[in-house]
C-alpha cells in the first residue's frame, strides 16, 4: 500500500543538514526538501489524464501507481523541475493547482 502525503507532514518534516529528502510521488515524480526547508518538484504527475489519450490510441497509459497526494495540496512549493514536455512530467493542472 501506497501511503497518502500531505503538506503539513511534509512541512514539519526536518531535512538533516547536508542531506536532501526524497518522497516518491508515483510514477517518475519526486518531492525533494533541503535542509532550508526548500521543497522542489521533479515532474509531479498527479493525476490520470494520460489514461484517456492512450485510450484514443489503443495504448494502455494507465497510471501505473496511485496519486500520493492531491495536486491541489501541493501549495508552497518553491521550485518545479520538470524533464521533459510529455503530459506525465508537465501536467499543467498540476504546476496551476
């Protein structure tokens, strides 16, 4: 079982110094947390939507991992990064959310 995040968790988490602190989003994205308390996020794909365009296409790209935690909660992120342009690492709902 996947456990759910959520940003109180995540903001009261303390980083150790010289060290980084890594969630796994599901998929290929990834929370990170400085030290400084920074929270950056490596291609937060928190949803489902590309199910429906393989679907269009007769490819199966169904998530293959539950959402950890809602792209509306993620509020007081400091940085996005995000790898490359396909909808499963820039999702727009999810840096607007």
């Amino acid at each position: 079982m996947i456990a759910r995040l959520n940003m109180q968790v995540l903001k009261a988490h303390k980083t150790p110094p010289r060290s980084v602190t890594l969630w796994w989003l599901g998929q290929a994205g990834f929370l990170l947390k400085s030290p400084d308390d920074k929270l950056i996020a490596l291609d937060p794909y928190l949803s489902n939507s590309c199910k429906a365009i393989g679907d269009q296409c007769g490819f199966d790209m169904d998530r293959q991992f539950p959402v950890t935690i809602a792209a509306a909660e993620l509020v007081g992120i400091d940085a996005y990064l995000c790898t490359h342009s396909h909808l499963a690492h820039l999702y727009p709902e999810t840096l607007t959310g």
